[in-house]
C-alpha cells in the first residue's frame, strides 16, 4: 500500500570545518606530490620505452649481421651460440614462412600473418613485443623483430630472419628504476611537506594579522595601517584595507563634527526660538490681562511680528537647506541685469547696514548681467552680505563684478575679522560657525546661510573662491558661467 502523503526525513547537514592554515597546507602538498607523481609515472614510462627501443635496435643490428653471414649454417652456429649467452635466440624462415634454420620440424612455422608477410616482401621490418606464461604459469614478455632478406641475382623476396629476447632484464631495471623513484618520491614527499608547512605558515601569518587589524578596526580603533609590498593579493588587500581604515576615520571624523554641529545647532536654534517666544508669550500675556497701556499695544504687537518674522527665517533657512540638497529646487534661469538686483538687495538691507555701523559700497555693475534664476540670486547675495555684517564692525561691505571669460565675476568683500585656514575649510558645513562669540549678536544667523549658498551655487553650475586675512578681511567671489 503507498501512503498518500510523503514525509521526508531531514537529515543534519554536518559542514567540515578545516583550518585555513591547512587549507593551505594540504593545497601546497597536493600539488608538489602529484607534480612528483606525474614526473615519476613519466619517467618509468620514458625508460620502459626507450630500453624497448634499445632491445629492438639491438635485434635489428644482429639479424643484419645474420644477413651478411650469407646464411652459412657453420657460422650461423657461431653466432647462435654467442647470441643464447645473451638470451637471444634467431631463426630463418624462407618466403613461405617454413623454418630453414635451426633444424626444427617442418611443420613448425613463423607465427606471422598475411598481412604482416605482405609488409615483409614490400621490404618493411616488424617489431612486436608478445606476452606469454612460462612453464610454471609465469607471466613473460619477449621482444621480437622480423627483419626480410633478398635474392641477391633478382632482389626477390628470399624469407625474413626472427630475432627474439625476453624483455625480463627491462622489467628488472624498471623495478630497480621504481624502487630509487620510490626512495627519491619519500624524500620529496617530505621536504614537500615541510616547504607545504612553511608555505602555509606564512600565507595564514598574513592573514592573521590582517584578520586581527579587522578586530581592532571592528573594535573602534581606526588607527591601524599594515605594510604591504603589492607583490600579490593579500598585499592588495592589505592595500585596500588601508584605505578602507582611512575612509572609515573619515566617516567617523565627519560623523563626530556633525553630530556636534548638530547639537550646537540644536542649542543655537532652542537659544533663537526660545527669546522670541519669551519675548510673544509674555507681550501676550500682558494683552491678556491687560497689564500693557494702551498706548504701548502697537509697539508690542509690532514687536511680537518681529520676533514672528525671525522664527519663520529660521524655519525657512532649515527647509531650503534640505530642499536643495534633496534636488527640490528648479532653476529658472534667465539674463538678469545685475544693476537691477544690487540695488534692490541695497534698498531692502538699507536698515540692517545702517544698523551694523557698517559701509555698503557698490561697484560698477552698467551693461554687466548674469544668467542666473533670479530668487536664488539674490538669496546667495543676500546671505553673503548678512555673513559679512555679522563678522564687520564699523567696516566697509563692497559688491563688485566684471566680465570674464565664458561669465560673469561677482565678489563680496569686507574688512571683517577674517579667518583662518582651518575656518575657511569648515565655513560650507552645515552649522558650522566661524566665531562662536557672535552667535548671540543681533545679525547673528542659524549656520546654514553659507551652506546654502555653496549648494545654490553647485545648482547654477558655478564656482566660489573664498580668500581672507584674519584681522583684514574677506572675500567671496562667485563666478557664473554663461547661457551658452
């Protein structure tokens, strides 16, 4: 009966777990044993061959001196009797393959077939080894060559000659040829296992310490730096690892500053939001319960939309931040006349110069224009000249451009407090504050208007350039490429 449902039976898969150490051992010690073995098994097949070779040839030379002994059966004799000390027996067959000397039985003839005769009369030579027992069942191998002979009136086929020889003294030379092989394959065997244990050692040691490295790097620890050569991979790996520890110091140096920008920003933007808030709740409060005069209401709502209006920038700075790095921006580029949006920004941050004691000089800018989108335009200028205010006291602001090749040049300069080389690297961050001392001043912004021009900038294919002099001075300059 079969069952209508069948179960099958999992069985535990059980995995071999083999060191690499001898992974590596075991491959070195394969290879050289079955190089080794290849090169033994060639060898005794090279030297069986070439002594057949050497039997055969010396077959052939003493049937051609039977030749040339005109079959003279008193020197046949001699010859046969030389021949039997050495093993090696001969015999004289006419055309017909009927046996003419030794003095045999009539009826005892070659053991040769038709075709191999017909190879005989055509003047070819034949060399066969055959494989027999002997009398006590044990098995023998003989060499033979047949070797034809001619009428010397007509050069007609007369007979051919036998030769034979047992091929017992090559099996005996092989053997001995085995057994140096076998002793020489023993020593091999062993040096290849210490060269295979050396090998290993070495291959593992380096992976070790790469292995350990990637311990400590797991740990934290991104200090580490191997030495390599690049001879092979593991050094290319080691090479590659190197670089994959310094970008990981990279990623965490980046990670460590964002976080605290982070948090500074955090601090700046609940320091920012909380005065303005203080500032409406109380003004509220006080309108509530009317403890603000009547004469004084305008002023305080007038106030409380001031601090309105610096919560909202604050808000708006942070969503263009992440609009334009998330691509949500679309440019709508067009020539714009630079005369017409400098003296716009002029007239709208009138108040914030006079404000700041400081100077707003405004170059020549007549014929000059930029193909830009005209908003983004201005919010980079804008930002650029707040950032100068903020780090200018009683100081001069100056916009000028020109023409240069394939653009148009703008450059914003101050005679601020400058930076150093190191604030200069930093100011496109995100948060990043040159001079932590006027985060709290009235012009004092979020951190981001810098990193916002720098990705406004990127978006209009552009290039900024910033040089300064601590105690001298800024300047930003911003080139705009052409339509075309």
């Amino acid at each position: 009966m079969i069952p209508k449902r069948l179960t099958k039976m999992k069985l535990p898969l059980t995995k071999m777990k083999l060191p690499y150490f001898f992974q590596q051992f075991l491959g070195f010690l394969a290879v050289i044993i079955l190089l080794m073995t290849i090169t033994i098994i060639s060898l005794v097949l090279f030297g069986r061959r070439t002594a057949l070779n050497d039997t055969e040839n010396r077959l052939f030379s003493y049937a051609e001196s039977v030749i040339n002994e005109d079959i003279n059966p008193t020197q046949l004799d001699t010859i046969r009797q030389v021949l039997a000390e050495q093993e090696v027996s001969f015999f004289v067959f006419n055309k017909n393959g009927t046996i003419l000397y030794p003095n045999l039985p009539n009826n005892f003839r070659a053991n040769i077939d038709d075709e191999q005769l017909n190879q005989l009369e055509s003047g070819e030579r034949i060399s066969l080894t055959t494989h027999s027992e002997d009398l006590l069942g044990n098995p023998s191998e003989t060499t033979l060559v047949y070797l034809p002979y001619f009428n010397e009136n007509n050069q007609d086929f007369a007979g051919f000659i036998t030769v034979t020889a047992p091929v017992s003294h090559i099996n005996r030379q092989m053997e001995e040829l085995k057994g140096d092989l076998f002793s020489a394959f023993l020593i091999s065997a062993m040096a290849a296992i210490l060269l295979s244990v050396i090998f290993a050692h070495y291959q593992v040691k380096r992976v070790n310490r790469l292995r350990k490295a990637a311990h400590k790097v797991a740990g934290g620890e991104y200090t580490i730096q191997l030495e390599h050569s690049e001879r092979d991979e593991i050094d290319f790996l080691t090479r590659d690892f190197n670089r994959m520890v310094v970008a990981l110091k990279e990623s965490q140096d980046e990670v460590l500053n964002q976080e605290e920008r982070r948090k500074s920003f955090m601090q700046d933007a609940a320091h920012e939001m909380r005065t303005p808030l203080t500032t409406i709740n109380g003004l509220l409060e006080g309108l509530e319960h009317d403890v603000i005069p009547e004469s004084q209401r305008l002023r305080s709502i007038k106030l409380m939309r001031k601090e309105t209006r610096r919560l909202i920038r604050l808000v708006s700075e942070n969503m263009d931040y992440e609009n334009i790095r998330s691509n949500r921006i679309i440019l709508s580029k067009h020539r714009i006349p630079l005369t017409e949006i400098v003296e716009e920004i002029s007239e709208q941050m009138k108040e914030i110069i006079k404000d700041s004691s400081n100077e707003l000089v405004i170059g020549d800018m007549e014929h000059l224009h930029v193909y830009a989108d005209y908003d983004r335009l201005k919010q980079i200028l804008v930002n650029l000249i707040k950032n100068a205010i903020q780090f200018t006291e009683n100081g001069t602001i100056t916009i000028a451009s020109k023409k240069v090749k394939n653009g148009t040049e703008i450059t914003i300069s101050d005679t601020g407090i400058g930076m150093t080389e190191f604030q200069i690297g930093n100011i496109w961050e995100r948060y990043y504050k040159a001079d932590l001392s006027r985060t709290k001043t009235k012009f004092g912004e979020s951190g981001l208007g810098l990193a916002i021009v720098q990705q406004l900038v990127q978006l209009h294919n552009a290039n900024i350039y910033v040089e300064s002099k601590v105690n001298e001075g800024t300047i930003f300059t911003i080139i705009f490429p052409d339509k075309e």
